[in-house]
C-alpha cells in the first residue's frame, strides 16, 4: 500500500533561526499505523508536528528543503484548509484548543467553516459526540468538563472531518495517570473505528506503550536516530542515551542484571517474557538491597487541623481535613483535578480563608496574618512561570519580593546573589528573563520565592510541561533545596515525581485525604488507586510476576537504590 | 466569582429572539430613552421594561451584583448633580417654587422632578441593558450578527472575546493572588501611585500568558479550516423570526415617539409648572 505521509530528506530552517530545527528527515507512514515520535525537549519533534499538519509552511515562515507529500502530493502546493481535511490535530493544551463556547460548537467548528448547514450540521455533531461518549454534555461549557472529557471533544473536534491521520502533541500532558491511560485506550479505539493512521508526539513512553504502538520514531538534535519497532528500541541503550524515561520495569530488569532482547516482547509489563533465570536474577537483586534506614522525624512545621473549606459557588472543596508537615520533609500532594489538593494549598497560603479549622505553622496559629505576611513563612510557586514574572531582569524579578518589603539595596544584592547561585542561575544573573528557557523561568520564580527565606515552599505542578530530563533538573534541583533544610511540598498528579522524590504521598479525593504514606505503599495499593484516579506502577506487576512475596518492598528498594546509587 | 457578561439559559420569548435583534432593539431603545425627558413617556418606557423583565423570567437575584452596581452609581450621581447645580431644575423649566430653605441650596419642587426625570431614565434602560446580557447567548449573538452583514471573523471575535472573559478573570485572580504573597500590596492600604506600579505586575505576566494562549487558539482554528471560505454556518444560528421584525420596528417607532413629544413639548423636556 502507498504511504499517507512520507518525507523524503526534509530540512527546515524557521527565518527567525540560524540553524534548521529539523535535517534530513525521511519516514513515511501508512494507512492504520500508529508511530510514536520521541525526544527530549528542543530535539525539533514539535516543529516536526507543525511540518505535517500544515501550519509549516503556512503559519511559521522558514526555509525547507527535501519534500513532504500526503497522499502523493507536496503539502507545499496544497493550502493548510486541504491539509486540514487529511490530518486532524489535536492539540497538546486542550484548553486552548478549545474554541467553541459549548461541546457541541466545538465539535461544529469545523464543519460551520466548511459552510455545512443544518440540519446536516446537527447530525453529524451528534452522531460523532456518540462516538467519543460526549453526547450527554454537548450543552456544556469547557470549564464544566474533566481532562478526560476535554480530550474527547478536541479529538470529537477533529474526527468530523473524515481525516487519514490523526496527529496528538503531547495528549498525556495536562491528564492525570488514570485518565492519561484512558486516553491512550480511547485513541487505540477510534484508530480501529476509522482506519486513520495515528501519530503520537509524547515523552512519556511507558505510558503510550499501554496500548500497542507499531514504531517509534526517535530524534535528537533534529534528526531521526531511530526508527524501529518498540522491542528493538526498548532492547537497545539508544532511549536512555537520548534522555527518554525507560519503563520502569525495564530499568528494574537492567539493575538486576537481566539482558534486555526484542524476542522476550519487552514493550508491554503485560507480554515482556520472563525466563526463570531472569526472574531468579530479579529476586536476587531484591534480597541484596538493605531496606533504607526510616528517617528520623523531625519537629513539626505545618499543623492543621479540621480544616474545612466551603466556596462561595456553595461547592465543598475541603472536608475536615487534618494533617502536619514536619520540618525538611518532601512532601507530594496528589489527587485528581478538583479533589481538593490545589484548594488546599491556597488555604495554607491564605489566598482563600476557611470556614472552620485552623493552619498553624511552628504552633502558631496564621489565620490573622496577611497573605504577605504568610509568605514570609510559606513560599508558593505557581505552575506556570509566566503567570508570576513580571520583571524584563532576572536581578529584579527575584528582588521584587524584598524591595517590596523595604529591606536595604546592599542586603537586597547579597540575598538575590545568593539566590541565584542556589538557583544555579549565577552564569545567566545579566540575561534578560525572556532569553531564558522554560526550565530555566521555573527557576527564577523558585529564587524569587527562595530568596525570602520561607521555612516552606509550596510548588504547583513543578514537572509540568517538561520533558525527562529538565524534569530531573528541576527535582533534583529540589531535593537539594531541601538537604539544605527548606520543607518543600508538591502539588501534583505525576506518578514518577510521587513516587521517586517524595518521603511521603498526601492523596486528595472528594476534598478528603484518603491516604498518607510513602508513593510505593500508595502505588501498590488498588483501592488507593482508583479512588484517587492513579495508576498502579509497572514495578508492582513485575514484582507479582517475579513471585515476590512483598511488592510493596520490592518497589521500596527500587526507589532507594536509584536514590542512593544511581544518582550519585 | 462574578460574571459580568452573564448568559442564563431560560425559554422565554425574550430568549427566542436573535442577538442581533435584542443588540438593535437595545441601541434604539437606549436611544429613544437617551434623546427625551419627557416624563410621561420615561414612565411608560420604565414600566414596560419591568414588564419585558417579567416575561424573560431572568429573577433579580440573577442579576443582583448589577443591580447592585447600577444602583449605587445612580444614587452617587444623584447626590452629585444636586451638589453641583441645585437650581439646575429651575434652569430648565423657568420657575422656582420653593419647598425648603433658601439660597443657593433651597429645595425647588423643579429641582425635584429634575430628579424624578434622571431617575426614571435609568429605570427605563438598566432593566433593558441587563436584559440584553443575560439572555443574549455569545455564539447565537455572533451569528446573528453576521446574519445582519458584520463579517463573521468580526462576529467570531467577538463570541471568542465573551468565552475567555472568564478564563482571564480567573487567572487575574490566581496571578493577582501570587503577586500579593510575593509582598504586591493591592490593597486601600497602599496610595493610589504605588496600587497603580502593583497593578502593572499583574498585567504583564497576565498579558504574557495570554498572548501564549492567543497562539495556540489561532492555530487550533487555522488547523480547523477558519477562514476558507468568505461564508461560514453557525451552529447556534436561528432564523430571523417575525416576532425579530415586530420587536425592531416597535423600537423604531418608539425613537419616532420621542422625537414627536420633543417637538410638541418644544424642548426634550415636559414642564408641568406653566
């Protein structure tokens, strides 16, 4: 059968760059594939994207070379409506590619600019809102929507045109565990309904592999490095020298010592074959590790107590909630969108007071304290950098917060200076801040908070929108934040983050806590799981297969071992 | 969170008709009431408009926080006008009948019913104004629009510009919250400069953020085809009905009316003291 897409040595130069982004790529793909792009961050997949659906070279001006054809004609000499009609994007922020008012003007969207009129238009909403399970909510606005829910209607947004590809930008994104595997089932489910070729543009790879992928299309540096079925790649050391996060119970079998090969099908926990030798290697391994030393505790730094929270919408976002921080812990706490975690974080903050109960740090009780006054004690960092610089200096966005408290120009130098070298922002200290990378924003909105010396930093959604590798920057940046004595706590839905860096998980359901322990104890626990909308983690299934009798301790011991020895 | 654009879903004959004709009949409403003081006609454009508010079934606790606003700014500018032009009631109808005190501030009972004419033109167009926002829906309004000859990408703007009010008030309010932590004090505590320099800090990442969100929205609707053709449907359109046609020409003839009792009164005003 002849390709859909397929490009034949491609370069693109965007005109504002010195450089091309992309060179020599060449692949082509197939009526009902799925591929996978991955790589780390800036390794030119996103422009990759843009060159197949159009908006190279219609949106982005740039120079190219090579061709790109869908269906055997160039999209150069097509128009980017044409292209429309063959690749269907859906976009990585789901909010932001939310257009219409409602579900169902969203869903309409395209076919109001094809002119199609009722009662066709109707029809043809419905019956594809009947495809995705949105039919019931086609009244709704975007805000009243899950993840989840959002994801269909963007996706129910491009299927009304009859298109033979879908595109998906980073689809787990914005999604929590259980929700990001739902999505992968959903995307799974329509490629066999309409035949369409899938392409997945994602970092995550374990959590794409949920679901079957035929090839995986690796790049670096703008250039593909591979591009082979997910046996191979998983086989090789190719993944983990580009920076893509491994399964891990494909990184638990390599510390065991336990070779990796296509023929054991290592691309799902569900099909990798396990020899006994290979199982006996993996219990080995188990009883060598010393389980961790328990931490000592320290005093408490956080205390509340029957902390309930009511908004004036009438929506009961904190029940009772009672818990204590202790000094120099790192905290994570998880749960869906709307269980109450965020809501949570603003009440210790003060941007919203509680009805009933009472947050008090080192025993004092903060409610007839000020939201300035508050952060002097607890720091609080939001999800997006963007939404809290404001300054054109990196020097004067991290002195905003002293300046404004009238603290003296000299001491002002000495703790900004300070805080950019904690911050590993020293060699950038004369950059303006819009030269700075993503990472790197996050960075100095973590200075402008450190730099106020709080006893407590609070972070919404550290890891967001990053990929493996400045991800670990940016945790690893915060566990020596916290060796140095900051308390940190994480907002946050991110299993790994959870599971690796936190001491403990506070898990949020319902505006309750349903859980507090260690990530491994909550991971391993179904009833946990489902009620918080996570995922069980793939070292739990390798543990059951290997015939430990203790999982919980198995997945333990993984998380010290590459604590301690793999870090370092 | 207050929603200042606020579209409540309800059947009503008010909500049946098209956006377009309630933007028209509310330019021309306002208009009428705008060109005359003719007390009379202020009264009757006053009651119909409770009337009209009865029939939407839109409740006043619906739109309290309007209410509320309007309310308050009418009774200021009452307050106002008195203090700075106590005879202006006498100014325009030539006669002075003294209720109380003397003087510069003596009470006229022209300068009363000055009042009660000022008055009832706010009661004849607020109810019409709040009608208009809670029972036109964006989408349906853009597409009427367009129906009338506004461009759609004109009429699509517009639409877009009401569904992202609350995106942007919301992030407003977590931006603003952030920065006053950060030690921003936005507060009455703070002077007037000093609140005016905070409130940059809170526009410009706001503004930042949303020039990231303009992006992604307009390649989100490039990669859905807007703008192929020069005519586009519109999902939530609904044919101009009669009842459209009766309502547009019932406020023309009430813009007629009032240009009728002005040139009978001889003035925009209706002077029961001659």
């Amino acid at each position: 059968m002849d390709p859909i897409l397929r490009f034949e040595s491609f370069t693109f130069q965007y005109s504002s760059q010195a450089e091309p982004t992309v060179f020599d790529i060449s692949f082509s793909v197939s009526r009902g594939e799925k591929i996978l792009i991955a790589g780390p961050s800036g390794c030119g997949k996103s422009t990759l994207a843009n060159c197949i659906n159009g908006l190279i070279p219609f949106s982005y001006k740039g120079e190219s070379t090579g061709r790109v054809t869908l269906n055997g004609r160039e999209t150069k000499d097509l128009s980017i409506f044409e292209i429309s009609k063959v690749v269907g994007t859906v976009l990585q922020d789901s909010d932001g590619q939310f257009v219409g008012l409602t579900v169902a003007e969203d869903i309409a969207f395209a076919l109001e600019n094809d002119c199609v009129a009722d009662p066709e238009l109707h029809e043809r909403v419905r019956s594809v809102a009947e495809l995705v399970d949105v039919a019931t909510h086609l009244g709704h606005a975007p805000g009243e929507l899950s993840g989840g829910q959002k994801q269909r209607v963007s996706l129910a947004g491009v299927l009304v045109d009859d298109v033979d590809i879908l595109l998906f930008d980073e689809p787990l994104a914005n999604l929590d565990p259980a929700t990001g595997k739902q999505a992968m089932e959903l995307i799974d489910e329509m490629q066999k309904k309409t035949g369409a070729a899938v392409i997945i543009i994602e970092h995550r790879l374990e959590d794409v592999l949920h679901r079957d992928v035929d090839r995986i299309i690796l790049m670096r540096d703008g250039r593909i490095i591979a591009d082979a079925p997910p046996d191979e790649l998983l086989s090789g050391p190719l993944l983990t020298e580009t920076g893509i996060r491994e399964p891990l119970y494909i990184t638990a079998l390599k510390y065991a010592g336990a070779e990796i090969t296509p023929d054991m099908l290592p691309h799902s926990i569900r099909t990798v074959v396990l020899s006994d030798e290979v199982k006996e290697k993996v219990r080995e391994w188990y009883r060598a590790m010393p389980p961790a030393p328990p931490a000592e505790a320290m005093p408490e730094l956080l205390t509340v107590r029957d902390l309930s929270f009511t908004y004036p919408s009438g929506h009961r976002a904190l029940k009772g909630i009672t818990v204590s921080i202790r000094r120099g812990e790192l905290t994570a706490v998880v749960g869906t969108n709307g269980a109450g975690k965020s809501t949570f974080a603003k009440v210790v903050c003060g941007f919203e007071l509680q009805q009933q109960g009472t947050v008090a740090l080192e025993g004092q009780d903060m409610m007839a304290l000020s939201i300035k006054e508050r952060a002097d004690r607890i720091g609080y960092v939001m999800q997006n950098p963007n939404q809290m610089i404001s300054k054109v200096q990196i020097f004067d966005e991290v002195a905003l917060g002293l300046r404004t408290r009238g603290v003296p120009e000299e001491e002002v130098t000495a703790r900004v200076e300070d805080a950019l070298q904690v911050c590993g922002l020293w060699p950038f200290r004369s950059w303006p801040i819009s030269a700075l990378s993503f990472g790197q924003k996050k960075r100095v909105t973590i200075a402008s908070i450190l730099v106020l010396e709080p006893d407590m930093i609070i972070l919404d959604e550290p890891t967001a929108g990053q990929d493996y590798r400045h991800y670990t920057d940016i945790m690893e940046f915060l566990t020596e934040l916290n060796a140095r004595g900051i308390t940190v706590c994480m907002v946050t839905h991110d299993m790994h983050l959870m599971l690796e860096y936190a001491r403990r998980a506070i898990v949020f359901s319902g505006g309750e806590i349903i859980a507090d322990d260690t990530g491994a104890n909550i991971l391993t626990d179904e009833a946990i799981i489902r009620r918080a909308s996570l995922k069980e983690t793939s070292l739990y299934d390798l543990a059951l297969r290997c015939g430990l009798d203790s999982p919980r301790d198995f997945v333990q011991r993984f998380i010290d071992y590459e604590r301690e020895a793999v870090r370092k | 969170m207050t929603n200042l654009f606020n579209y409540i879903d309800r059947s009503s004959p008010i909500h049946r008709l098209t956006g377009a004709t309630k933007f028209v009949c509310l330019l021309l409403w306002s208009f009428a009431a705008m060109s005359t003081y003719d007390t009379r006609m202020l009264l009757a454009l006053a009651l119909l408009s409770f009337a009209l508010f009865r029939l939407s079934k839109i409740g006043l606790r619906d739109v309290r926080f309007m209410l509320g606003f309007t309310a308050t700014f009418m009774v200021i500018n009452n307050i106002l006008v008195y203090l700075f032009s106590p005879q202006h009631g006498t100014e325009i109808y030539g006669t002075s009948h003294i209720l109380l005190g003397s003087g510069r501030y003596a009470l006229t009972q022209e300068q009363l019913f000055y009042h009660l004419n000022y008055f009832l033109k706010y009661l004849a167009t607020i109810p019409i104004v709040l009608l208009f926002v809670s029972t036109t829906n964006p989408s349906e309004f853009a597409a009427s629009l367009n129906k009338l000859g506004v461009k759609y990408s004109v009429a699509y703007s517009v639409a877009l510009a009401l569904r992202y009010i609350p995106d942007v008030q919301l992030e407003y309010h977590e931006i603003s919250q952030a920065q006053q932590a950060r030690g921003i004090e936005m507060s009455k505590k703070a002077s007037l400069v000093s609140r005016l320099r905070s409130a940059s800090s809170i526009l410009i990442p706001l503004i930042l953020s949303s020039m990231e969100k303009i992006e992604v929205v307009s390649n989100a609707m490039e990669l859905r085809s807007f703008g192929k053709h020069k005519k586009r449907t519109w999902y939530m359109g609904r044919p101009f009905r009669a009842a459209d046609v009766a309502s547009m020409v019932f406020c023309v003839l009430l813009v007629a009316l009032a240009f009728t009792l002005n040139h009978i009164n001889g003035s925009r005003f209706y002077n029961p003291f001659r």
